[in-house]
C-alpha cells in the first residue's frame, strides 16, 4: 500500500473515535496532553510493516547514561513500505484530523524527520525521562505533537519497552501507556512533558514508527527553546547529578551555536 492509501485508513479511523479521543485529550492537557488509539491499520498491513523493519545492525544504535535504543531515519535505505507508512502520517488530512482531536492550529508534519523515524528496542534497552527538543532542525518552528506507532505482536506490558509519561513531575508516580501491537498514540510536547521508556525485559525486539508535528506557536505560553533535556529516575542520584551537567553544556553550546557545533545526524537526508 502507498502513503494516500494508508493514510485514507488512518483518518477513517481517527473520525470514527474522534469525539472520544477529544474528550479523553483535552481532559488531560493541563498537564501531558495525550490520546491512544488500538486497532488503527488492518492486521496483515501491520504485521507486513513489522516484518520489513530492519534488523538492528542496519540501525543506528545509541547507547550512553540517557538512553540504549536502536534508531533508522535514512529511509530509502530500507523497504519502501516503510517509507510509505511515516509519511502517511504527515498527510495533511491525517494532521487535519488529529488538530482537530488535540483543539491546535496550524501544524507542520517533518519531511526531514528530525528526530523521527524508525526505533528498534531491545532486551535492556530504556529511554530516560526526558524532554524532546523543543524545536524543529532550523529552530523555525516549536515541537508540540508526538506521535508512537507501535507494530510489535503479542507485546504486553510484562516485556517492558513501556511509554511513561510524569505529568506531575518526576518525583510522583508516572503513567504507563503499553506499548502494544497497532496502537498509535499521540502525546503534546512542551516544557514540562516529561516522559520515558521502561527498560525491555524479553528478548523481542520492540518496533516503533515515530513522527513529530510542528507549529508556529508553542503549545504553552511559558515555553522557551530548550534542547532534548534528560534526568535520572528518583531512584539514579548519581545519574540524576551527571544528566543534570550534561544537560546545561549542552543548552550552553547552543546559545552560542543556533544549530550546535554539528548538524545532528538523526534526520532524513534526501
């Protein structure tokens, strides 16, 4: 199936469950606005999707004290279905239908797919709470919609690979949004969204399809430019301390350098 295909399935789909999503959204976008939906493709569609990822030595892998996880983003390297199925995200009436659902105006899929893409999660792997950049790859445009495609079978809670989003910061309970097979789910992006990725436990490989939406406008008043900001859990002191330095060399470099001392290699490159 092409990218109009699929896309024509997506937003059916959303219209189908849109009054629910927007209520079961905008009840929680005081703090981390977020809605799910299951069931979002055919079956087959997804498992053929699940099966052309590619293995994890034809990934990027990315492994230090705020993250262990596999990334893919150069698509025409890989399956072209692959391809098809990120950008039916960005249809315009896919970004339609879930501005509609969230109540934002004027969002911006990503061709460049900064910081989007494909990830590949396996045993051990874990994502560190964090904030995402709050900017697109000019620094143009403001981060504000996040969108997880999980095509993983039989995956359940107990393997870990979990997404957790602390919308009432990091030192109260998180919530748990499994990452199960067929399930999309979008969550806002701003200053205080913190969210992470449980550590996997089994030796399946979680696979995920990962998109970002862009505005002109931050999604709260208070934002202000921030890079990808990483901390410990309550329980990682000494990974908490180190983060935390980390975290303002970093901010620090870019104040200096709009697009830092190197292009970020985690994009599209057409």
């Amino acid at each position: 199936m092409n990218r109009d295909e699929i896309s024509k399935i997506i937003v059916l789909k959303l219209m189908q469950k849109k009054e629910v999503l927007k209520r079961d959204f905008h009840s929680r976008r005081k703090e981390i606005g977020y809605f799910f939906i299951d069931g979002l493709l055919p079956k087959e569609l997804v498992l053929e999707i699940y099966r052309k990822f590619p293995s994890t030595d034809k990934a990027v892998r990315k492994k230090n004290l705020r993250e262990f996880k596999f990334t893919a983003v150069q698509m025409n390297t890989y399956d072209a279905l692959l391809e098809e199925v990120i950008y039916a995200f960005q249809d315009k009436r896919v970004i339609q239908i879930i501005s509609e659902i969230c109540g934002l105006e004027k969002l911006y899929g990503d061709e460049n797919l900064y910081a989007g893409g494909l990830s590949l999660m396996e045993k051990d792997n874990f994502l560190n709470p964090h904030l995402d950049n709050s900017h697109d790859k000019d620094r143009d445009r403001w981060r504000v919609l996040n969108l997880l495609y999980y095509v993983t079978p039989d995956w359940s809670a107990a393997h870990g690979g979990n997404l957790e989003i602390w919308p009432n910061g990091l030192q109260q309970p998180q919530i748990t949004i499994e990452s199960i097979f067929n399930r999309l789910v979008v969550m806002t992006t701003h200053q205080n969204s913190w969210h992470s990725v449980s550590k996997v436990t089994t030796e399946h490989i979680r696979r995920c399809v990962s998109n970002y939406y862009f505005s002109d406008n931050p999604i709260l008043a208070s934002d202000t430019f921030h890079v990808t900001t990483f901390r410990g859990r309550s329980s990682e002191k000494v990974r908490d301390l180190i983060l935390r330095i980390d975290n303002g060399l970093r901010a620090n470099v870019r104040r200096f350098f709009k697009k830092g001392v190197r292009e970020n290699p985690h994009r599209y490159k057409k």
